[in-house]
C-alpha cells in the first residue's frame, strides 16, 4: 500500500488520467478472470475438502476425498493409467504428423490455398459429429475399416470393442485435428530466413541436413508451444471418451479417462465434493507436467540472442 | 387438491405459467407435450404449462437440472429417465404423498406396488411412473416353424434349461461370425434385476438397505450365463458382439439383427414394437413369459418407467402436480398413440393399442401383444428404487465386462462391486446425501 501513494504521486495529471483510463480498459477482464476462473478455481480447491451433492450444503471432511482417491477407488488409477497411455500416443504422433503436413503445406505447388483449407477444415468439425463419424467408420460390424481390411485379406477387428484397441482409435481420432497444429507450425516455417537455407545449400548440405540443422532448431520454440498445448489438451480428452465409452470407460474402462472419471463422480454420482479433489489432482498434475516441459525447453530450445 | 407450500389452488386465483421439461426424445415426443397441455388447458384454464423444453441442447440433462435446482429456479416438473429414488435422496425432489391422496388418478393404488416402489425413498414418494414399458421375450414365429418347434406362447421354455437347450437348434457359427443366435444370455446391466428375480434373488434388497450381488443365487446365475455363452457361443463375447446388433433395438445407428431374420429369441421392451424392426410387413413374431431359473419359481418381468417429479424449489408445486396428475390418467393416452410406453396408471383404460402396431400387423394381434406386455407389468420385480442407481448401474456394467471378456470369475467380479456399491450406498444412508 505504501508503494502506491508513492508511485501515484510520482505521476502527473496526465499519466494519472491515463493510468485510470487503462485500469479502466483492463477492468472488464480482470472482473471476468476473477469471476469466471479465479471464483471457480476456487471454490473448486475448498469443495475438494467436503462431502457436497450439488444441492444440498458442502460438509467439511478434511483430506477424507484424497485418502479415498488414492486407496480406495481402484477407477482413478485406470483413468490415470487411460490417459497417460492416451498421452504418450497422441501427442508425439500428433507433433510429428501436424509437423510433417506443415513441411507439405510450406512447398510451393499449385492449389496451396486448397490443400491449406482442406487441411484445416476438420478442425472446424464438431467433436461430437466426428466421434460418431468414426464410430461408423471403425464399426466391427461393416464398418468402413475393416472392410477395406478384408478386402486386402487381413481379418477384421473389434476396434472400439476391444479393450486393445480402443484406446489406438481415440488417439487416431485425435489426429483429426493436426490441422491446428500444422498451421502453428507453418507461420514457424515461413519465419525461417530463406537466406539460411540458400545458403546451406549452397555449402553442399542435403534436405535432409538442412532440416536437421537448420529448420528443426529453428523451430524448438514453435514445438515447445505445441507440446505444451498438447500435453494440456490430451490430459483433457473427454468428449470422444464419453461418447465412444460412455461413463463406464467401455470395454473394460479401457476408454475411461481422467475427465470423464470426474464427469461421472460430479454429475452422475452426485460426489461432487470427490470430483472436486480430481480436479485439482488433474491441475497439479498438468501444472508439474508444464513446469516440467519448460525447465527442459533450457536445454532444447533455441533462442535467439543479440 | 389439497393446497401445499405456498401455492394457491388450481382454479382459483391468478393465471400461473407451470414450466415442464423432458429430458428428450425423437420425433414429436416432446412436441406431443404441447398437444396434451392445450387439452390440459381446458380442464384448468388458470393453468398454463410453457412450451416444453426438449433436452438441454448440448448439454447433458441431468447435469442441468441439478445446476437448476442449487440455484433455485428449477423447472416446475419434468421427466426423468433417471431413478427418482437417487435424486430425492440427494434433497432434490419434492415429496408427493400429501398431494397423491387428494388426486383424481395418481392415488397410490392407482399404480403397481412394484413400480411406485422405484419412486420411493425412506417411506414417501418423489416421483409418479407415468408410464412404464414392460418386457418379455421376442421370438421369431417363421424361424421357430422352419425348425419345426411348436410356437405357441404356452408352449415357450418354462425353465433356463429348456431355453438353452431350445437356443442351440438355433445358433450356427461361419467362422468367426456367428451367423445365427438363438438366444444370448443376460448380459446388460439394467435388465439383471430381472433375471435375478427368476432365479430367487435379487440385486438390491430395499427394506434392509442392502445390495446383494454376490448372494449364493447371483453368482450361480452368472456362473450360468457364462457356462452357456461358453458351449454354444465360443466363449467369446467379443466375437458376438463383432458379428451384429443383438440387442433387439436400433443401437447407435446399426439396425438389430432380428430384422434380417438372424435372431430366434431376444428380450423386448413394450415401446420397441412399434419401432421398423418389429413392425416389418413380412416379420411375424410373438412374445412370451420369461422361463424361471433353477433357483427361483415364478416367471416374473422387468419394466423401464418414465418418471414425473417435481424438483425441489418449484415456485407452482400445486399446479405442477395437477398438470402431473393430468398426464397420468388422461395426457398419457395421447403419449401412447405414437410412443407405446405402457400406461402404468390402473385407470388409464387398457385397450388402448399403438397406432403403428396396429397398421403394420393388424388390430387383433395389437390387442393380444399388449394385453401380454400390461399382465408382464403385474408381474413387475422391484427394479430402479436404489438411491445409488446409477453407480451400481456402473458398478454392474463392469462386473459384467470383467465376467464377459473372461478378466474375473463371477465370484470375484460380483464380491468386488458388491463391495463399491454397499459402500456407496452406506454412505447415503449415513450422510443423508
């Protein structure tokens, strides 16, 4: 408080006003971001120490949520175990395939524009929709894979109704939006100096080499940021897990993911006091996670310096 | 009607807007509300239910409904697809008894004891079973004539053995495929109160607080299931379920196989037959008793209701439940016509016929099919009363998986989601939440 008046009082009529008049430009989202996020976050945080069903009054159990959490609910560590699995399959295999489209996307042919928006537009597609898309297409029953499978002479599979299989499909699933990848990637790509590449070239190395030592090194910030972004978002899937495997994670909670282990404590068990203690081991755990990725980014990523 | 809380009676007093949800449905279902509440208006004119809200958009329903009631502007009624008995455990469904006495047809003897039992919890009633779909076995009259086995309704299997035994003259295997199932043994969640009851047991014991999933009985009656599926379908479900839709119902856009002529026997509920698959020109079909297990003695049948509530909050509890009462005795029909979800209310005249039915196969066998399904709702075993449904319902899909795709024994599938759900529901009783 003490430092305010003072630095209040350094300043002119004219800072002043226009200090007030930023304050006052920022506060609408410093209302939405104390009310819509800090609130909930929260109140999450104090929820996950009560017995609270929504509707009637939360009742303070101390650490009773946690202790059950980790020696009494056999579904958390099958939702963690589904989604750690979901994580190291899904994001390697969707930073190397959103990269390898940028690479594609950053030739100049003809119809760029085409491929560009072709790329993109299944991003835009509902997730709910593509869900039940590729519930059709990997169908065991007629569905489009394995009958493209056993037209070639393989056998058919159970897909969604194999517990080995079903998580594969979700992170096949999840590749329906390289796109959004690729195009963070591209604008990485295009900040690349040709001049770099040229001259490379120039001295004899490769494509091969140029990428390796050139464009890749160049691009670890763009990584760093789709890794960071991917790591988040698979630790969040839930839309396709519901649906593909309903609440019970099916076949054999094999689909049952970390969120959808909360839904289904928050809004079908009425424990939301327990799906609150989820919540926050699922935040500390991403928290860690992206700590954890930005302290390796020191030894791995490139930065630009002078 | 007696008056409660702070509304005023119906038709005295100044006009009140009764707000009503559902949580769903296909085709004119929830626009069908609209028709029944114009009707409705005539009888009450200071009365007027809103436009029905159909769903919650994207959102899931009951995700909603309870946000709607911590913050107390709930809808005045609705549907519930859900167990009544686990809301009103948790504090969020009015109770209605006082106000079932003074009605015209939700009276208590109005409704079977099996079925307003899934509306009660701790001696009062939170729910009305406005309509409730009864069950029983679906067989295919040509398949059953081109074997040369007798078809008559009486003549169906009485007992598990006689079943089995008649589902292997059936089942034919092309590889990996199975081609044709005679009939495949309880394998889902809802419908294993039923078949536990067939067998002289049951899942949940009410009036002792009690889940009872691993009694003697129900391991013995899943022992069973998976001795079958072993002998006459290879032991493995997995190869079952790849080969069709075996489930008597549209599932997730694949027709069922029954269409097609692929299955012999399969359980129904009453709302499917007026669905394409059962009402196929050339389809002939029949429905029979369920056959009692070697534990039990009496062919008893399952039922799937749609309940009426009235959250807690509502600013119109008198008028919402006059609308309630209304739909039970008299909108129901009108639900009926399109959508034959059994009328559960014994004052709803029991000739009523779906329409659908009735065009595709003729009035006379309409008559006959729902005669059969309102007897097998007499017949009712206590199903959907526990105030944890829906995680035992959980706790059983799994145990079934685990059963099913061979991960445990029945024994220690059933002990372990004994264990969660007795658990689960200790803990209601304990908290009272």
């Amino acid at each position: 408080m003490a430092l305010f008046p003072s630095w209040w009082a350094r300043r002119g009529p004219m800072q002043r006003r226009e200090a007030r008049a930023g304050l006052l430009f920022v506060l609408p989202w410093v209302l939405s971001l104390l009310l819509l996020t800090a609130y909930p976050v929260l109140a999450t945080f104090y929820m996950s120490f009560t017995d609270y069903n929504v509707v009637q009054p939360p009742t303070w159990v101390g650490l009773h949520n946690y202790r059950t959490m980790l020696t009494a609910d056999p579904a958390f560590w099958t939702s963690v175990r589904n989604t750690a699995v979901y994580t190291l399959l899904a994001v390697p295999l969707g930073l190397v395939g959103s990269l390898g489209l940028a690479l594609l996307l950053n030739l100049s042919v003809r119809g760029l524009g085409v491929y560009r928006t072709l790329v993109y537009l299944p991003v835009l597609a509902p997730p709910v929709a593509s869900t039940i898309i590729f519930m059709g297409m990997f169908a065991p029953d007629g569905g489009l894979i394995n009958a493209a499978l056993q037209q070639v002479g393989l056998p058919a599979l159970g897909w969604l109704q194999d517990p080995t299989w079903s998580k594969p499909v979700l992170v096949i699933l999840s590749l329906w939006g390289l796109g959004a990848g690729a195009l963070i990637f591209l604008a990485g790509l295009q900040e690349i100096p040709q001049a770099l590449l040229d001259a490379a070239a120039i001295d004899g190395a490769g494509p091969w080499q140029r990428f390796r030592y050139i464009t890749l090194p160049l691009l670890t910030p763009v990584i760093l940021f789709n890794l960071v972004i991917a790591v988040i978002g698979s630790f969040h899937v839930f839309t396709p897990a519901l649906i593909i495997g309903g609440t019970t994670g099916k076949p054999l909670e094999s689909t049952l993911m970390f969120m959808v282990h909360i839904y289904r404590n928050a809004f079908r068990y009425f424990a939301m006091g327990y799906a609150s203690a989820l919540a926050v081991v699922l935040f500390v755990a991403v928290l860690v996670l992206t700590f954890a990725i930005f302290w390796s980014a020191r030894a791995w990523v490139y930065e630009a310096r002078g | 009607m007696a008056a409660c809380g702070t509304s005023t009676p119906p038709g005295v007093g100044e006009p009140v807007t009764v707000v009503f949800w559902t949580p769903g449905g296909g085709g004119d279902f929830c626009a069908r509300f609209d028709t029944i509440a114009k009707d409705f208006r005539k009888s009450y004119p200071t009365i007027h239910i809103g436009p029905t809200q159909c769903g919650a958009g994207d959102q899931e329903f009951t995700e909603v409904l309870l946000a709607r009631i911590a913050a107390g502007n709930p809808p005045d009624a609705t549907i519930l697809w859900t167990s009544p008995a686990a809301l009103a455990a948790r504090g969020s469904l009015q109770p209605l008894d006082d106000l079932m006495q003074a009605a015209q047809y939700a009276q208590a003897e109005n409704w079977p004891p099996a079925v307003l039992a899934s509306c009660r919890f701790q001696g009062k009633t939170y729910g009305l079973p406005v309509t409730a779909g009864s069950c029983g076995l679906w067989y295919n009259l040509e398949m059953f004539e081109q074997r040369g086995i007798p078809a008559d309704r009486d003549d169906f299997p009485k007992t598990w053995d006689e079943l089995r035994r008649l589902s292997k003259e059936f089942t034919l295997w092309k590889g990996d495929r199975l081609e044709i199932a005679g009939f495949i043994p309880w394998h889902t969640a809802e419908d294993l109160p039923i078949w536990s009851a067939l067998n002289g047991s049951q899942l949940y014991d009410a009036a002792n607080r009690r889940y009872t999933l691993d009694a003697e009985p129900n391991v013995a009656m899943m022992t069973y299931a998976m001795e079958w599926l072993e002998q006459e379908y290879k032991g493995d479900f997995a190869k079952v379920m790849r080969s069709g839709n075996w489930e008597g119902h549209e599932i997730e856009g694949r027709q069922p196989v029954t269409m097609d002529q692929r299955q012999a026997m399969v359980l129904t509920y009453s709302w499917n037959i007026s669905t394409p698959a059962y009402t196929q020109p050339m389809l002939r079909w029949d429905v029979a008793r369920f056959p009692v297990g070697p534990g039990g003695n009496q062919a008893v049948a399952g039922y799937w209701p749609n309940w009426l509530v009235i959250p807690k909050g509502t600013r119109h509890v008198v008028q919402a439940f006059t609308w309630l009462d209304y739909l039970s005795g008299v909108g129901v029909k009108e639900w009926f016509r399109d959508f034959p979800d059994l009328p559960a209310n014994r004052q709803v005249p029991r000739d009523l016929l779906p329409v659908a039915l009735v065009t595709a196969k003729g009035e006379a066998f309409a008559r006959d099919i729902m005669s059969f399904f309102r007897e097998q709702l007499d017949a009712a075993t206590p199903m959907w009363d526990s105030p944890v449904q829906d995680f035992a319902t959980d706790q059983i899909k799994r145990a079934l998986e685990q059963m099913l795709y061979k991960v445990a024994k029945p024994r220690d599938a059933l002990a372990e989601a004994q264990k969660a759900c007795q658990g689960a529901l200790d803990k209601v009783f304990k908290t009272g939440a």
